[in-house]
C-alpha cells in the first residue's frame, strides 16, 4: 500500500504488521537507538490545515528519528489564507519533491482526493480529516491496548472489550477505532446521548449503549471523547452540566471498572466535562503514554510506507556512535 487515509483499509495482516513494526522500533529507543538512517534523502511535509498539538509534532518527531528532511506547512501563515487550491498548495509541494505527505484538514476527505489525484507522486497519510478519520491515532490507541491488555503475547485484540464514551458524532477517531478494533478482534461499545451519536449507527459494527454505568464493569479499555463544540452550530445537548453528570468519568466511575482496565483518551482532553483531574492523573489513564506510543507507530507508518529494508538490516545512530 502506498497511502494510509482510512483503518478500513487495513487487514488484519497490515495491522499487525505495523504494530509489530512498532514494538520493534520502540524497543530499539529503548535500547538508546535514537536514530535510523532509513528515510535519509526523503522528503516528509507535514501539512496542517487544522490546528494540531500531538499528531504534527509527533509525526515531526518520528519523520527526524528516521532521518528524513522534514518541512513544517501550516495553513495559518501560508498563501491558502490567500485562496490558494488544495490542488495548487499540492502541486507546489510536489515541484519541491515531497516523497510523502502527512495531511491533517477540516474537510473530510481531503487526504483521500490527494491520494487519488495525480497532484502528487508520494505518499499520503492521514494525520486527521474533518469527522471522517485518525487512522494513526487508532493505530496507536490498538498500541496501547495491546501493551495493557495482552502484555508480552498478545497479538491482536480478539474478545477484548472496548467502550468510547462521548462525542461520537463529530469523532474521526472513533470512526477510525471502530474499523481497526474490529479488524482485531475487540468488541466495541458506544455509550454516548443520542444527539452526539451518527445517523445510521445501527449499521456500524459497534454496540450502543446510554448508560455508561452498566458498561463500565464489562470494560477492558475505556476511552473518552472531548465533546467537539468547535463543529458545532448551536449549543449541545444536553447542557455540559447534564453531559458530565450522565457521561463524565469520575473517581466513582472509575471504581465501577475491573482491576486491570486502563482509562485512554486521544486528547485533548477537556478536565471537569468528561474527565475530571482525579482520573485524568491517575495512574489507570493512559493518555501521556498513548502520545509517547503516537511516535513508535508513525515512525512505523513512514518506515513502512517509504522505507522498505527490515529492521534487522537497518544500520543504526546510538548515543554512543
Ligand atoms: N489526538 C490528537 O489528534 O491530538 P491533536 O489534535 O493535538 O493532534
């Protein structure tokens, strides 16, 4: 495969190829590997229509530990504010020679037009398209899971049990995290108010549930979404107030969970609406180190995309070297 623009894309074979690919890479930082030679001579632009925190400096960071030259584009400060094309904006990256494209746009469906078009040559990747995808997010979230959930063997996520809670409505990752952790095995629960869930999500291969209390003592990983205000035209309903009572996770909540289930969230996470402080620093929430494993799949995204050689093969950069 040349592009990743959606996890339905992704078989079961690929999946775990990447998360393999990734577990790899992060043993080798462990093991104070900071740098492969691997994407030396290629070009990675990181293209940011919508403002990002996690996703563009982590892909930055994995583009650099795999030794690519990296150009930054955001659209703030650019000539799109002029009107510019997302045709033009493409055509002007490929004259530069970009071998890969990490796209992140408010409009879904931007990086699957780029990935079809002939604007550019290299590859696309989905950093995060309108409500439509996250395909590296959930990667990196079926990371994370894997690590808790099947330490040391497991493979994929067969018969674990996954609930996401909140704003599936205008969720890219919650879409994204449905196909993959399907893909894998796991079982997937919605618990959300009806006016943040999609129309047709009886046809999604997911449970749906209004009550998260029920849920949460069948939960092996939790995660919670930000209420998205942002793309919304009104005010929510319910009010925030009726949201966090009915939907927040609390110290009370989190009691309700079994002993070895983790607390995930993609970020950025809104303390006292759906998250209050107390789980949020809790040592079940997952959130810091999902970001730290963000970087050991999209340096596993890129190698596989545009590198090629086995990582046994790779020559390597040490401390020490
Ligand atoms: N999880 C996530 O996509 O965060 P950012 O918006 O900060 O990249």
């Amino acid at each position: 495969k040349r592009h990743l623009v959606s996890t339905a894309d992704l078989t079961r074979d690929d999946a775990l190829l990447i998360l393999d690919t990734a577990e790899e890479l992060a043993q080798l930082s462990g093991r104070a590997v900071k740098k492969l030679p691997t994407l030396r001579g290629r070009t990675v632009v990181n293209l940011f229509f919508e403002d990002s925190t996690r996703t563009k400096t982590s892909f930055e960071v994995a583009e650099k530990r795999l030794s690519a030259d990296v150009i930054n584009f955001s659209a703030k400060g650019s000539s799109v504010s002029k009107g510019e094309s997302l045709k033009d904006t493409a055509l002007t990256l490929q004259a530069m020679g970009a071998d890969a494209v990490v796209i992140r746009h408010h409009a879904s469906g931007a990086p699957a037009r780029l990935a079809q078009s002939d604007w550019l040559h290299g590859s696309v990747i989905n950093a995060g398209d309108g409500t439509h995808e996250h395909p590296t997010q959930a990667l990196l979230d079926a990371f994370t899971m894997r690590r808790h959930l099947n330490p040391g063997t497991g493979k994929d996520l067969a018969g674990r049990r996954v609930t996401i809670v909140g704003d599936i409505l205008h969720s890219r990752v919650a879409r994204s995290n449905v196909h993959l952790l399907n893909t894998l095995g796991a079982e997937v629960t919605f618990v959300a108010p009806p006016t943040l869930l999609p129309i047709g999500i009886e046809n999604w291969p997911c449970q749906v549930s209004y009550d998260l209390d029920a849920v949460l003592p069948k939960t092996d990983a939790l995660m919670m979404l930000r209420v998205q205000q942002e793309r919304m035209n009104a005010a929510f309903f319910p009010t925030a107030r009726e949201y966090t009572r009915r939907y927040g996770m609390d110290g009370i909540r989190m009691a309700q969970l079994p002993e070895h289930a983790i607390v995930m969230h993609p970020g950025p996470m809104v303390r006292g609406m759906e998250i209050t402080a107390e789980v949020a620093d809790s040592p079940r929430c997952t959130v810091v180190e999902q970001v730290a494993n963000g970087v050991s799949i999209r340096m596993a995204v890129l190698y596989l995309l545009l590198g090629g050689a086995t990582l046994a093969d790779a020559p390597r950069t040490t401390d020490s070297a």
